[in-house]
C-alpha cells in the first residue's frame, strides 16, 4: 500500500499537476452531457467546499509543519499586506478615473464592481504554485493573506460604502451577502497554519514525526489537493461560455450606455493588463536590484495575473453587478488559467 503511494505521488507534484485542469474541463463536459449541467455544478459546488474546508487547510499545515517562520516569512507576509492593499487601491484609482460621466448612483456600483472583483483565485488556481517546492511557502502565504482580504475587509469595506447609499429605514435590514462558513474562512484557515508553526517552532514536530508510513499517506493525502484544485478549476470553465460572439463583445471598441459589456472590458482590462504591469514594474525592478528573491518575484508576479474568484458573487447584495460580476468571472478564468499554467512552466525553470 505505502509503495503504492511513493509511486504515484511523482504523477501529483510540480509541474505533472497542470493537465488536471484540462482533465476537469473534458471530464465535467462529457459528465453535463449525460446528467445535465445544473446537477454536475452542484456537485462541483459540494466538491469546492470540501477542498476549501478539509484539503486546503491540511495542506497549508503540512506546509507550515516545516516552516521556523522567522525573519524571511514574516517580511514576506507584511510584502503581501502591502500587495493586496496596493492591488485594490490600483482597483479604486482606476474605477474613479472611469466614472467622472456617470450619475452618482452609476458611480457607486462601478467603482463597487469594478473593486470587488480585484479579487482573484488565489486557492485554487493559484494553488497550482504550491506544487513548485521553492515557492510553496511563500504561495500559502499568499493565499492566507489573499483569504483575509476576500472574506473579511472587502466585505467590511463594501458593507461600509452599501450603508452610506442606502436610507435609514433600509440600513436597519441585514444584508444577507456572505455565509457565516465563508466569513468564518480565513480564520480557520489561519488556524492551521498557526498551529503548524508553533507546533514546529516550541516543539520542534515534523512530518517525520509521523512516521515513515504516517508521513507517506498524510503527504499523499494532502497532496492530492493541488490536482483536486486545478480539476475543480478545469470543471469551472464551460463550453457553452465559449461563443465566438460573446468574444467579439468583450473586444468589441463600442461603448452602448446601457450594456454591461463596457464595464466587463474594464475590468477584464485591469485583471490582464494594468495589475500585471504594475507588479512587474515594482516588483521586476526590485528583483533586478537584488532587494527580493527569485521566488517571491514568481509567486508575486503570477498572482497578479489570476483570474477573479467566483467567491465574489456572494457580495452581490453589497450592491455590485451580479451579470458583469459572472462575466469577469468567466472569461479572465478562460484567459487567465493558459497564463498562468505557462507562467508557472517558464518561471520553474527560470528560477528554480
């Protein structure tokens, strides 16, 4: 059984993971032919939570099982505050230079939009890092800091701009946007991670500890995580989203007022483009002058350039777009997920 294990664990790390997003896609597409497509996205929805609560926190533990967290971590950390706060001010900036001909209330709802959906797939897609030995420290990192910013400040700051447009009677309503289990996330995700450090820092306990058969199967367990993940990721992109026309909308140079086509391409624009070259202004200048290690330049650069999270369409009460909101979602998953897998393939070797 162990040996069996050892054999197959080859086939689920580095780069051997990236195929299982197109295993997900032709799986799930074939899967929707014979049961419908309503039923495999509510089984895929079961199967994402169950990553989100089970295999991804186990992993982030193993991870962090053998991480001292010293100096090094803990400037990468405060780094990644510093990024996720520089991204959704880039976000704000930019959704304010837009609005200077809209009404007050056409404002609102762009710059909210246009805000919320700077958040990006950093579990699942850019799960696909921690596959990569050298950068899986900094890449759970990332994703715990990611999580914070998701499910506990934009929500706290959408909250916050919602109740400043609404009227007093409204404002008494609860706004029922993100379940309890989703707000709850970060923390205990973070719970692992802390638990792992100490556990290796006051104790000194390794996956060693385990055992060599205890440390093959909870090595094997949490590994299947990544290619679970980039599955679950293939199984998110549908063919019927693939319309020749809908691409000729996202691309398209008109401007119809009352089309949400407009703010789609403002935001496709600012995840593909300005996010990215920003970061690799900042960041590539910092890598040439020898300030920031080759691996926190690969890990920082390709999660600039994730697709946006479909989390976000639970903070559509907030007040933002729901139709532009699952358009971004789709296609910067569609754009996004090629770059990124290629990204990967050419800073692995680059930089490894």
């Amino acid at each position: 059984m162990i040996e069996l294990l050892d054999s197959i664990l080859p086939y689920i790390q580095g780069l051997n993971t990236l195929p299982w997003i197109l295993v997900g896609f032709i799986v799930t597409a074939i899967l929707s032919k014979f049961f419908g497509e309503e039923k495999i996205n509510k089984i895929m929805r079961k199967i994402g939570l169950i990553l989100l609560y089970i295999f991804v926190p186990l992993l982030l533990f193993r991870i962090f099982l053998g991480v001292d967290f010293s100096g090094n971590e803990i400037s990468f950390t405060i780094v990644c505050f510093l990024i996720f706060s520089l991204m959704y001010s880039i976000a704000y900036i930019y959704a304010k230079s837009k609005t200077v001909k809209l009404i007050d209330s056409e404002k609102s709802n762009f710059i909210k939009t246009v805000l919320t959906n700077q958040g990006r797939s950093s579990a699942f897609i850019g799960g696909a890092m921690l596959a990569i030995p050298e950068w899986r420290v900094q890449a759970a990192i990332y994703m715990s800091v990611g999580a914070i910013f998701l499910f506990a400040l934009i929500p706290y700051i959408l909250s916050y701009l919602h109740k400043k447009e609404i009227n007093k009677e409204e404002s008494s309503l609860k706004i029922k946007a993100l379940p309890r289990y989703l707000k709850l996330y970060p923390w205990f995700l973070l719970t692992f991670a802390f638990a792992a450090i100490i556990l290796h820092v006051k104790m000194g306990l390794t996956t060693n500890d385990f055992g060599i058969n205890g440390k093959t199967i909870f090595t094997f367990f949490t590994q299947l995580t990544i290619p679970a993940a980039l599955y679950y990721v293939g199984a998110g992109i549908h063919p019927n989203d693939l319309k020749i026309q809908e691409l000729k909308k996202l691309f398209s140079l008109k401007h119809e007022t009352k089309d949400h086509w407009p703010l789609v391409r403002n935001i496709f624009f600012l995840t593909i483009v300005i996010t990215p070259i920003i970061t690799i202004i900042i960041f590539g200048i910092l890598l040439a002058i020898k300030i920031i290690p080759n691996n926190w330049f690969a890990v920082i650069f390709i999660n600039s350039i994730l697709p946006i999270t479909s989390t976000n369409m639970f903070l559509i009460p907030y007040g933002i777009d729901k139709k532009v909101t699952a358009l971004s979602v789709t296609w910067t998953t569609i754009f996004c997920v090629p770059i990124v897998v290629a990204l990967i393939f050419v800073f692995s070797i680059l930089f490894v």
